[in-house]
C-alpha cells in the first residue's frame, strides 16, 4: 500500500479523498444559493467550509500517510473548481470587480491548460508551491470576506475583500512564474539527455 518515506498510493478511498470529494459536492449548492439569493447566510458558511477545509485533505494526507496519486491532482482541482465557481457566482451578483475576478481566473485558464499539455507530454506533474498556497489561501480569504460583507451590509468589510483578493491574484501570478521557471528546468533537463 504506502506511505512511508513519500511513497504515494494508488488508492482512491482514502479520508483525504473523501474530504476533497466532499468540497467538490459542497461548491454546486453554495453557487445555487448564493446565484438564486436563497439564503446568503447559508452560502456563506459552505463558503467558509469550503475554504477551511482547503488545507484539511492534504495535512490529513500527510499525518495519516495517506497521500495517493487521486489526492495530488484532486485537492488542486477542488482548489480551481471552488475559485472558478465562487468568482462567477460573485461576479453574477456583481459583489466583487470584473478585472480582480478576470485577473485571478486568467491564471487559472493558463495553468489549466498548461499541466495536462506538460503531462501528456511526459513530463512530471509539478507540484504546488507555497506562494500558490498562499494566493489560494488569500482568494478564500477575499471572497469569504466579500461573502460576509454582503450579509453584514459593511462596506468596509467590502473593502478589505477586494485588497485581499488582488493580494491573492498578485500571489497566484507570483506562483505561476515559479511554475514556468520549473518547467524550464524540466524542458531544459530534457534536452540535455
């Protein structure tokens, strides 16, 4: 099975799949009650839910040796279906600015097309770095932050969403450098052979 030393299993029915799984599921119905303005309190808590449980499936992968190759491609997936949803859903009620929520989801595109390209090409999957850690972290932040301006009626709490998000969308660009400095040592390393 695994898990010792880095190894990473092949199982797909592990807690931390589950979790990640659970955050997927999670994302329709808070993007249904918030859209349809059914109940804005309870789309803010899976709001909140699914943003806190971000970094849960990963550290419950890594205490219980659990990491698998299903964990490593999902948690980053739920981390983009979750952003990519929220904007849109933030964008349609018109809580959050265009150009923070294009800016954040440009990214996104990019990398979405990039990875499967670099692994159909058989390069390694490369592995999310700490400053895109971060930007997802501060994106949550932002649009958990936006979600309780909205409930709250403060335009202050408003305010301080829009920093965070463009905080989050300057780290998640940062990260995306990385990831091209990364792939240019992978390529380059490839052509050295």
């Amino acid at each position: 099975m695994i898990e010792e030393d880095g190894e990473v299993s092949t199982r797909v029915l592990t807690v931390p799949n589950l979790i990640s799984f659970a955050r997927l599921g999670l994302i329709p119905i808070f993007f249904w009650l918030f859209v349809t303005r059914t109940n804005d309190a309870l789309a803010f808590a899976l709001l909140v839910l699914v943003g806190s449980t971000d970094w849960v499936d990963g550290f419950v992968a890594r205490r219980t040796g659990q990491v698998s190759v299903l964990g490593k491609v999902l948690d980053p997936v739920a981390d983009r279906v979750a952003i990519v949803a929220i904007l849109l859903a933030f964008l349609f009620r018109g809580t959050i600015p265009i150009a923070v929520a294009w800016v954040i989801l440009a990214r996104d595109a990019l990398v979405a097309l990039t990875f499967p390209i670099l692994e159909a090409r058989g390069y390694p999957r490369i592995p999310v770095n700490f400053v895109g850690k971060a930007g997802t972290a501060a994106i949550y932040f932002g649009v958990g932050t936006a979600a309780a301006s909205l409930v709250l009626q403060n335009p202050l709490i408003s305010v301080a969403a829009i920093v965070l998000l463009w905080i989050g969308a300057g780290l998640y660009w940062v990260a995306g450098i990385l990831y091209v400095v990364e792939i240019r040592k992978l390529v380059r390393a490839r052509a050295a052979v």
